[in-house]
C-alpha cells in the first residue's frame, strides 16, 4: 500500500511539473478559501506587537489623511465544489463579512494639537456590518481559448448595522479640561430575534435557534453574473465579470442599540503621579432595547471587473493587470450608505512549469489598497495556496503594515 501510494504522488508530481498548459485545469476541484482582513489607514499594526508601545498623538494627528480614520474588516470563507470537461458547472458556499468605521480627522487633530481656547468638536461617527450567507452556482463553457458562464446567487443578510445618529466629542474648556464624550446610537437588523441570550453558550449550541431562519425560503436575494474569457493573440488573454443585484434580501428583525462612553480628565491629573489619578479609566456603558418588526431591504454590491493576462514566456512568467467598479449598497433605503469605488490589480507571477508559482501584487479591492506575496504548490491532485499582505484603506500608509492581511487555500481534483 505504501509503494502504491508514493507511485501516485511521484506521477502526480511529474505530471504537475512536465505537463502542457491544455491540462492545467482540473476536470473536477473541490476548494476552500479563507482570506482574512483588517486594516486602518493611520495606526501601524506592528505597533501592537510592542512590548511597550508608544502612540503619539501630535505625529498621528499629522499623519492622519484628509477623510479622517477608517477601520475595515474582511472576511470571505467560502467552499466551492467544480466540475469542468468543458461544459463547467460549480457550486459554492460562503460568508461574506465586511465593515467599514469613519472619524473625522478633526477629532485627531484636537487629540494630537490641542487648542489654547475653549472648544467643542463635535463630529458623527459613520460605519457599518454586512455579514451575508449565500449560495453561488454557474454554468457554461471553460477552455483554454473560451470562456462564457452564467452565474446565479441566491443569498441572506444574516446581519446588518448601521451607526445612523452616533456621535463623538471632544472638549477643552475654561477650566482646563478636556476630554470626549461618545453617544453611539445604531439599528441592528439581524436573521433572528436579537437579546442578550443571544451570546450565551446555551443558545449557540441549539441549532434550531437559527439554522431554520437561515435556510428557510424567507427573505432570500438573488444575484445574476456572467463571466466571459477569451484569447487575443499568442499572449494575451481577457476576461470579464459582471455581478447585479436582482431582487434584495429582506431582514424584519430591529433592535435599537446605545453605547455611551466619557472621559474628562486635566492637564495636573494628566501629569499626576499619583497612580490613582492616572488609571482612571473611561466610562462605557451599551444597552440593547427591545426586539421589534421592521422591514429592511438589502442588495449585495454590484460589481463590474476586467483583466488581462500578458504571458511571452509560456507560463513561466506572467503579468497581470485589472480594473473594476463597485456600488456598494445599490438600491438601498437610506443614501448615506450608498458609496461608488474603482478597484484595481497589478500583479506578476513566476512559475516551474505548473508545480511551483510565486506573486506578487498590488491590488485595491473593496477600498483596502492590498501588497500581497503568495505561493502555490500544485502537484495535480492537490494545490495549496499561501500567501502574507500589507493592506491600508490609504495607499501611503498601506506601505506601512497599518493592516494586515492572511490568507491560505487549498483544492483537491483530478
């Protein structure tokens, strides 16, 4: 048995390392992807890692970009399952999980200046969660010169928040103090009843508590794509995809959320060294109110997206280059949540035939501008993906770790 088994894996390597470009696609593939995102666009994530670090408020008030600062989280774990024999058909399964907070750059620059006057900034705080579950499946044709699948997703909104009415403060008056004064106020629609039980190992472990909401018929989307792929010329190749919203999903459960924080302190309790003085810790309070009906209608982004692959040196070397649009929250009820980006990717890759594969890219996706190293090993039966990255919502500060990226899949097929 163990001889049977080295045989195979030694084929299946040399078949991964010797074979022509006409067999690099896989008749049948399963699939799992798991990248993970969070960034900001002013403070250094290395930072953290620190045994004592410093933050300096003066330095990040003047390094802080003009739109102020944003924290973006990305999460997209999907399984796919693939058939290809030409006529290509594929099922996937996943979450997608973004969200996006703004502050103002005012409030830094008070924090990092100061002011010899008395003052009140007052500024909103702007953000929001979409955790969407959905099932994706295409159909069409898949070679080598061609390409044309048509694509259909049917989806849930399992979570969406919004900070509508949340706003921040910070003061210096005639007394000599200053401080902030945060008055959070959001609407939580989620899948199902939300409470405080909610977050308890007890209902956790009861699936029936949320997998009949999940999978039931009720308020499902639906999305329809199409990606198209061609050759032009001996080394160019092309592709597009187009992804629009059709009918949104529909979520009716409410639940009106407050968290509230303070903090007052002065310039002689600042540089006390008393550390009763010192560790005062601000106030934080959150209050969940009471679960209610209320519709709320939302679409997936719609999105539009071409590349071109440049490969003069028979796959051992490749450029790759891309632009695409997005409409985040098309359709949606309320205006301040609907936003408009370009997206791009640069990219080169250097290859050992189809075993071995190193890139690099830089890319701006879904508003995270995202450096990226990734290696594939391929040996035909199985293909393993990982990969590091350095990501901002800023492009300058994305060259300075103010956010990291990890990623790692792998697919198993013939």
């Amino acid at each position: 048995m163990k001889k049977v088994c080295f045989i195979t894996l030694i084929f299946s390597l040399c078949f991964s390392c010797f074979c022509q470009e006409n067999f690099t696609k896989r008749f049948f593939e399963f699939k799992i992807d798991s990248p993970l995102f969070l960034t900001n666009n002013s403070f250094k994530t290395l930072d953290y890692f620190k045994e004592e670090a410093v933050f300096d408020l003066t330095q990040i008030a003047k390094d802080m970009p003009e739109n102020g600062f944003e924290l973006i989280a990305k999460y997209n774990p999907s399984l796919e399952l693939s058939f290809n024999a030409g006529i290509a058909m594929s099922v996937m399964l996943g979450f997608d999980l973004y969200s996006k907070i703004n502050l103002s750059r005012d409030i830094f620059d008070f924090l990092g200046n100061g002011s010899e006057d008395s003052i009140d900034i007052k500024e909103e705080v702007n953000g929001f969660l979409d955790l969407f579950a959905y099932v994706d499946a295409s159909f069409g044709w898949d070679t080598d010169k061609f390409k044309l699948k048509l694509r259909a997703s049917t989806f849930k909104s399992v979570v969406h928040i919004t900070t509508e009415g949340s706003t921040i403060t910070a003061f210096n008056d005639e007394d000599c103090n200053f401080g902030y004064k945060l008055e959070g106020r959001g609407k939580i629609y989620s899948l199902i009843p939300l409470s405080k039980d909610v977050f308890s190992l007890d209902f956790l472990q009861d699936v029936n508590n949320y997998l009949p909401a999940l999978f039931g018929f009720e308020g499902f989307g639906l999305d329809a794509g199409l990606e198209i792929g061609f050759d032009f010329g001996r080394y160019f190749h092309c592709d597009a995809l187009v992804s629009i919203p059709i009918i949104p999903s529909r979520i009716h459960n409410m639940i009106p959320a407050t968290c509230d924080s303070e903090y007052t302190t002065n310039l002689s309790t600042f540089l006390s060294k008393d550390d009763e003085d010192n560790n005062k810790a601000p106030s934080f309070t959150y209050e969940l109110g009471e679960c209610r009906d209320e519709d709320y209608y939302i679409n997936r982004p719609l999105k539009v997206y071409v590349d071109t692959v440049f490969s003069p040196h028979n796959g051992i070397m490749d450029y790759k280059a891309g632009l695409g649009f997005t409409l985040l929250h098309p359709f949606t009820e309320n205006p301040e949540e609907l936003s408009f980006y370009f997206d791009y990717y640069i990219g080169t890759s250097f290859g050992a035939w189809n075993f071995f594969r190193i890139t690099l890219s830089s890319e701006r996706t879904d508003q995270i501008y995202i450096h990226k190293l990734q290696t594939d090993i391929d040996i035909r039966l199985l293909k393993v993906g990982v990969g590091v990255s350095t990501s901002s919502s800023d492009f300058v500060s994305s060259f300075k770790c103010a956010g990291l990226g990890v990623f790692m899949n792998f697919a198993i097929g013939m």
